[in-house]
C-alpha cells in the first residue's frame, strides 16, 4: 500500500503548497492514503519574537482541521485522508499539549522533538547553538526528551527518531557506543509506549544523507516488534513521497511486510507491498 503520513503545508510558514494541492498530488502519485500532519502551534516561546515561520498560529488550528476534514469528504473516493498533526514534545507543557490534543478527533498525532528548551535543533538558523556545546550532551539531553514524549501516552507515531543528526554533528566514533544506548533507551520508551515509529525519507536529503532514523536503529526497532509506517515529511506538494521508494526498498530489504496506518487513533496493519 503506498501512504505518506508526513507532510506540511503553507500554514505553517515554512512550507508551500495548500492542503488540497497535496491531496491533488497524491491523487497523481497514485497513494492509497495521505496524512495531513501540520505542526502543532508554537506553545513555549511568544511567536512575536521567536524565529519567524516555525508552525500556525493557534487561532489557524481549528481551520487547519476544518479544511483536512472538507478535504477528506470531498476526495473520498479518489483517495483516503488521514487527519493529523506532528505536534512537538515540550517538557513541563505536558497539560497544554494534552488538552489541544484532547479537542480534536485526529486519525493520529506524530509526537517529535525538535525543541530543547527554546532551541529547535532542527532549525538551520539555529546551528549556531551548537558552539561551545558537547556534541555527546546535546544527544543526552535529545534522547531524554524522546523517552519523555513516549511516556506521556499523547503519540501515536514516533517522529524522525534520530533527527538530531540532520546537521551533521555526530558524537566521536570512540563515543558510539554511548550514542547507540541512548538511542536503544529511546527504542525502548517508544515500544513500552506502544507506539510506531516512522521511517522519514527527509534525511535522504539533509546534511546528514541518511534517512531518519538509520538503518541500525530501524534493525533494532524490528527486532523490539516496532510496527513501522512512512512519511515524507514534505514541505512541497512537488516533494510529496521523495524517496520513500528507497524507504520501502528498506524495509523489504529488512524483511518488513506489513506497514501501520491509523484512523480515529486506531492502529491497522497493512501490506508494504501489495
């Protein structure tokens, strides 16, 4: 089955394209389900003066759903809509997440960290922050935000696990074996949360030129009984499902023959290939 569960739009500040430009595009690329999944709004800093661009504002959130949901009947028989949201995991703002989450009938919420205090280490503005910093802490610290998404039982998928290599900075390879424990913990929180765990081709095109997460991570994620699905993360209609032939090619390669979907936060097994 060909889905991509991971996309955002112009809403956000940081993506092209409406919503129904990529419904359009994933008529054309012949997917059998798209997931809308625009980023949870900006809850921590004042979007008045933090970096411009980052998600919508809050009052663009219901009309987010409303479209997702007009858009979802109207293209009902060309193509299933999955509603969703990547909403991010901020630490001491566990209330205010759960109850936005709470108001909303999604088909499921993608749980990332891209915020480490008021730092988005997925930000290219913000690599700077990186100076003067322990590559080996900021993976700490990183991977200790992830285990304490998992817990809080908001997420049904857990988003580009290892995105805090997008950049390049990696630990030394004498710390390796620290960095893969950290993300074996990480592994380990997402499974006891009965989460998936997305495969996002968007590293493909980073700085990083590896898909999120890697290939070792994924071997252990199988080998836990981590059920798998696949996003894009598309900030393009043009760019909807880039690379996520190479994602499957994995995942068959792997062994994988079944990947996740989801409706009303209910989980379903489908075929990778069919």
């Amino acid at each position: 089955m060909l889905i991509d569960y991971h996309t955002h739009h112009v809403r956000c500040g940081h993506a092209i394209g409406e919503l129904e430009e990529y419904v359009q595009r994933g008529i054309e690329l012949g997917l059998s389900q798209l997931g809308l999944s625009d980023h949870l709004p900006l809850i921590h800093v004042d979007p008045s003066t933090y970096y411009p661009e980052m998600a919508m504002p809050m009052d663009e959130l219901p009309r987010y759903v409303e479209e997702c949901l007009m858009l979802k009947d109207k293209y009902r028989d060309q193509i299933s809509i999955r509603v969703g949201l990547e909403a991010d995991y901020i630490e001491g703002y566990e209330e205010v997440i759960g109850k936005i989450l709470d108001s909303y009938s999604f088909d499921y919420v993608i749980g990332s960290v891209h915020f480490l205090g008021e730092w988005d280490i997925s930000d290219h503005r913000q690599t700077h922050q990186w100076e003067g910093k322990q590559i080996l802490d900021v993976y700490r610290q990183y991977y200790e935000a992830v285990q304490k998404a998992a817990a809080t039982g908001f997420y049904d998928i857990a988003g580009h696990l290892d995105v805090i290599k997008r950049f390049g900075y990696i630990p030394e390879p004498e710390q390796a074996e620290e960095r893969i424990a950290l993300e074996n913990a990480a592994l380990q929180a997402v499974k006891k949360a009965d989460m998936v765990m997305e495969l996002n081709s968007s590293g493909l095109s980073k700085v990083c030129k590896e898909i999120f997460p890697s290939r070792r991570i994924v071997e252990q994620a199988i080998a836990l009984g981590i059920p798998l699905t696949l996003g894009s993360d598309a900030h393009d209609p043009l760019k909807l499902s880039d690379h996520l032939d190479e994602a499957r090619a994995l995942l068959t390669d792997l062994g994988v023959q079944q990947i996740a979907t989801f409706e009303n936060r209910q989980r379903s097994m489908v075929p990778l290939n069919d």
